[in-house]
C-alpha cells in the first residue's frame, strides 16, 4: 500500500495509540505517505461539542504534534495534515473560517449525518428510512461541488436501508457526479474489517460499471489498521469482483477561500 490518508487519533475519543505507533507501523509496512485525517472539530455557533470529534481545545495540539512528526521522521516516510469532515451546507463556510489559521492540507469527506447534526440529527450509518439515500447523494454531491474536499470516505455509508430502485439510482447518482467532478471514492478498510454495512456490494458493483476512481483508506484507529496486510487482501478481493479502478495516490488540496 503505497498512501494511506485516512488516520485517526485518540483526539476524536474513538481511536487508540500514539501518532508515532501509526506512523511507525506504516515505515514497517511499507507505507510511502500516511495522512492523518482525524474529525474535524466544527464551530457550531451554540457551543456544541461532538462527542466523536477533536474538542476545539485540542486542535492546536493535534496540528502542533502532526507537524511535528512530519519534520521527525522526513527521510523515512512522507507526513501529511488534513481532517475528516461532513458538509453542513449552513455552517461549511463558518468551518473553513475557523480552520483557515492552520496549516493543514486536505479535507476528506466523510458524511456521518445528513442536514446537520444539531438541528435535525440523521445518522446515516445506522436503520434510515427510504428517503434518507436521496438525501445524502443530494448533499453530499453539492459538498464535493465546492470542491474543497480531496476525496470521499465511505461513500456507502447509508446502505443499512432497503436497497430498491430508489436507493440504487441515489448512488449511482452519486457515482456519477463524483466521476464527473473526477474525485477518487474510498473503498474502507474500517467497514471491511469490522464487517459493517459498508462496503456495499451494491454501491460498488455500480462504481465499477460506472469507473469511478477508487482509493484504498484505512480508516485507522489503532496502529495496527494500518495497511494491515489481511485488510488489503480483502480490498484487492473487492477489486477484483467489481472492477475497480484503483489509484494509489491523490492530489492533495487545500478548500478554496
């Protein structure tokens, strides 16, 4: 595995490890780029925190640690800065003012709620209702639309629903949109190793025939998720049945101001 770019921290609350244990895991696994992407913390202007994110009070810290290592450890393996982020359509812009001081490189989409996750709560991961897959393609398209965001995590993500016609069309949409706008899809190494509703055969069987790029994310959590060699064997599976078209690397970018 040449790059990996989805890597968190134990700042999000949810992940375990040290940032030298991940980035020491991948020189010994033959990584060339680690990114490390952890939850965005978002400014919501009433003071919510998100229990899965970087506090604010953190994200000094996590920029400061990350930069850090990426000087450490130069002659070994290259380091990157970004954060995991959903598009909020009424607070994106407030999220990259707040964000505009420090020096990270790239967002990664990763939608876990569709509307907002303060006025209207809609977790994707888990039962939806039938009109919750329209939902999501449609934000999730007009997110990658801005173009801020490098690539898209888990684009699968609301597949614990019927999967009908409608929910077919809502991804083939968003295939089709993002092969358009030509940002990679991510094939999740969290979801195939903890066999989560995602990856889904459906939605990939689509990206296939549709040729989509695909990129492989760790999603790590724990240093030993990443490249974790039974994990990778499992993706390339995938490939194989559904003819991806893998890319090893991307363009990293910072959003537009």
């Amino acid at each position: 595995m040449y790059a990996n770019y989805h890597t968190h921290t134990t700042r999000c609350n949810h992940a375990r490890g040290s940032e030298r244990e991940y980035i020491e895991t991948a020189i010994e696994r033959g990584v060339r780029v680690l990114g490390f992407s952890d939850h965005v913390p978002y400014p919501f202007p009433n003071g919510h925190e998100s229990g899965f994110r970087v506090p604010r009070a953190l994200l000094e810290d996590y920029v400061v640690t990350v930069e850090n290592l990426k000087k450490e450890y130069a002659d070994q393996i290259e380091i990157h800065l970004g954060f995991e982020a959903e598009y909020y359509p009424k607070f994106h812009a407030l999220l990259l003012e707040y964000l505009k001081p420090y020096p990270y490189e790239y967002l990664i989409m990763g939608q876990h709620f569709i509307a907002n996750e303060i006025d209207e709560p809609i977790y994707c991961g888990g039962k939806v209702g039938a009109d919750v897959p329209w939902r999501y393609a449609r934000q999730v398209i007009e997110g990658l639309k801005t173009g801020d965001f490098t690539y898209f995590a888990h684009p699968d993500l609301p597949s614990n629903t019927e999967r009908g016609q409608d929910y077919l069309d809502a991804m083939e949409y968003i295939c089709r949109e993002a092969l358009a706008l030509d940002i990679p899809l991510e094939l999740n190494f969290l979801g195939l190793h903890d066999r989560r509703v995602y990856p889904c055969h459906d939605f990939w069987e689509i990206a296939g025939r549709v040729g989509n790029k695909v990129i492989f994310g760790c999603d790590a959590h724990d240093p030993w998720a990443v490249a974790d060699p039974a994990t990778i064997e499992s993706a390339e599976a995938w490939v194989r049945q559904h003819g991806l078209q893998v890319i090893d690397r991307v363009r990293l970018h910072r959003p537009n101001m």
